[in-house]
C-alpha cells in the first residue's frame, strides 16, 4: 500500500481514538457515579486518578519532551556547526516555564478584578433582647460555614435566621457575613447588650475569586499537549515507507490513548457544569496529531529547509517542556504528594505507576 495512503487512515485512526478515550473519563468518573459509589469514595478515586495523571505527565516531561527536544536541538546545532557551551534548549525551557508562570497570574488577576466585591446589609432584632431563648431562635454564635442552594459557600460569624438565609439565597455567588451593630463596632461575644438591632453585613464575593486553578490547569495542559502532539504526527508524516509508518504509528497511539484519557479528566473537571465546552476543546486537540501528520506529508514531498524545521520543532518542544515543568509540580503534583497536601501511600503510589507506564511507552517507542 501506498504510504500517502497509510498515513490518511492513520490520521483518521488517532482522531477516533483520541476522542474516545478523552471522553471516557466523564462517563467512567465524573458523570453520575455518585450512585453506584459513595460520595467519599468518589473523591478517593478522582485523586487516584489526578495521581496517576501527574505521573503521566511526569513521564511525558523528563522521557519524552525534554529527552527528544534536547536531541533535536543538538542534531541542529551539529548540522550549522555551532559551538557553544550554553545549554541553549534548556534556557527555552525555561522560557516557556516563566511564559506560563506570567500567563497565569495575568489570567487570575484578570479574572479577580472582573466582578468588584458588594456589600449588603440587613438589620435583625438583636439575640440579647429577646431573652435566654435567643440561643434557640437565632443559633448560637461562632464561626460556621456552609453551601446555599447552588453550591456556593457561605460563610459566617452566627447561624442565620429564615429571613437571612433568604437574602443570602437570593444571590448566586458566595457570601462572607460579619455581624456588626448598628452604630458600627463588631459584635464579640455573641452578644451587644446596648443595642436593639444587628445589621448584618454582607460581603458579596463574586465566582471569580473563589474559583480553584483547576480550570487554568487544564487549558495550560492543553496547550502544551497540542505542541507536543503535533510532534508526535510529524513523526508519523515524515516516514518514507508503509512498516515505518506503521511502527510509528503504533506506539504513537499507545502514548496519545493515555495522555488523551488524562486531559479529558482534567477538562471535563474544569467544566462540571459545561461537558460540552470540554468535548469542543477535546476534538481541537484530536486535530493536531492529524495536524503534524499533514506537516510531515508537506514536508517528505517538498523542499523544505531542514535547519528550520529542526530549529522550530526544537525551540517549540522546549517551550511545551516549561509549560508541562509547571502545571505538573506546581499545579498538579503538589496538591497530592507535597509539604502540605498530607499525601498518603496510594496518592504516591499511583503517580510512580502513571510514571511507569510513560516509561513504558518510550521503551517501545526505541
């Protein structure tokens, strides 16, 4: 068969694939499963899951991106003869871990000051004057916390009567509640006994600041899989005869089956409310191995430079390795196995499997 040939149903083959095992995910986890297992147990297994996701992205980090850039980067540099003892590819890794550190703080203040916090207040009888049943009526004070109607928290300094709880209800972002009297000076105590109301005040902190990293996390992930997948078809499309094609294929489709199933978790976590959002963003990144299988196709029957070619692929894999050195120790590895995450046996264990495997991947890869 004629490799153009070959190469076309590879290119169907990895969209189908790449779509498949993205979203299952969503039916497998993330979708209703609250009713065959535990909600505690859930939990359990979606950590499980992020574990074995970081060590994926680990392996992908030091076995495959940084291994294989540093390689191309070096072959470039022996082609124009360039000597120099800067670890130049090193320094593009850098670059892109630093990009994607000033990415994220440009989107997290970008998203902080969108909506400017609100005050309300709400004046209510004050717990003192109605007697040695006011504990019962009005709750006893301290600091409590807790979820309105859609989910948000609520937190506070005294239990809310049915009057409060309206008015923190009405709204559907999160509330902070501090008691004050009326002339203004905090209640401490429980209780102010001069005074024959309590305004409460109530400081409307909109979605936005309260939102986790999560959703960040997973376009950043995005991004820097799509560079590398690009990478992985150009492999593919630079082959010259139909086994070749085949061999690249095969272990190619193993290591995009389980990188695939890892970023459709992290997606569809990101979009809880929103599956579909994460199923567009999920066909954009089954495009791009087709994408880098079109390149090699352009590449193999034209002339191209292959200085530039090696230049750019070796500058655009360092920039994906910072970005993938990022997300996976600060973003994702960090909240299970760090200083102050508490980790557990099996949080560590699955993170050395999701490495394994990866591990695995490249011995067949050679």
């Amino acid at each position: 068969m004629d490799p153009l040939y070959v190469k076309i149903i590879t290119l169907g083959v990895l969209i189908a694939l790449t779509l498949l095992l993205g979203v299952l995910p969503y039916f497998l986890v993330l979708r209703g499963s609250s009713s065959l297992i535990s909600t505690r147990k859930q939990e359990k297994v979606n950590a499980y899951l992020n574990c074995f996701a970081g060590g994926v992205f680990l392996g992908t980090l030091l076995l495959h991106l940084l291994t294989e850039g540093s390689e191309v980067f070096e072959e470039y540099k022996s082609s124009i003869n360039l000597h120099v003892e800067i670890p130049l590819f090193n320094i593009f890794v850098a670059v892109g871990f630093f990009l994607v550190a000033f990415l994220e703080l440009f989107m997290r203040s970008w998203l902080f000051n969108e909506a400017p916090d609100t005050k309300l207040e709400i004046d209510v009888p004050n717990p003192a004057s109605s007697g040695n049943n006011s504990q019962g009526q009005y709750g006893s004070l301290g600091r409590r916390s807790g979820q309105d109607q859609g989910g948000n928290h609520i937190e506070h300094e005294h239990n809310c009567t049915q009057h409060e709880q309206q008015c923190l209800l009405a709204s559907d972002r999160h509330h902070c509640v501090t008691s004050q009297t009326a002339s203004g000076d905090v209640v401490e105590n429980g209780v102010n006994q001069n005074e024959e109301s309590v305004t409460l005040q109530v400081k409307v902190i909109s979605d936005s600041k309260t939102k986790t990293p999560t959703g960040i996390r997973a376009y950043l992930l995005l991004v820097a899989l799509s560079f590398h997948t690009i990478f992985d078809g150009l492999a593919v499309g630079l082959q010259k005869n139909t086994s070749e094609v085949w061999q690249v294929f095969a272990a190619i489709s193993v290591h995009k089956s389980i990188i695939a199933f890892c970023l459709g978790l992290e997606m569809f976590k990101s979009e809880p409310q929103r599956p579909s959002r994460a199923f567009i963003w999920l066909c954009f990144f089954a495009l791009m191995s087709p994408i880098g299988i079109g390149i090699g196709i352009f590449l193999t029957s034209g002339e191209v430079d292959d200085h530039a070619r090696m230049l750019s692929s070796s500058i655009l894999q360092g920039l994906a390795a910072g970005i993938f050195l990022y997300v996976t120790f600060l973003e994702l590895l960090c909240v299970y196995i760090g200083h102050n995450s508490h980790g557990e046996f099996f949080s560590i264990f699955f993170s050395l499997v999701g490495f394994v495997v990866m591990a695995l991947v490249k011995l067949i890869d050679e």
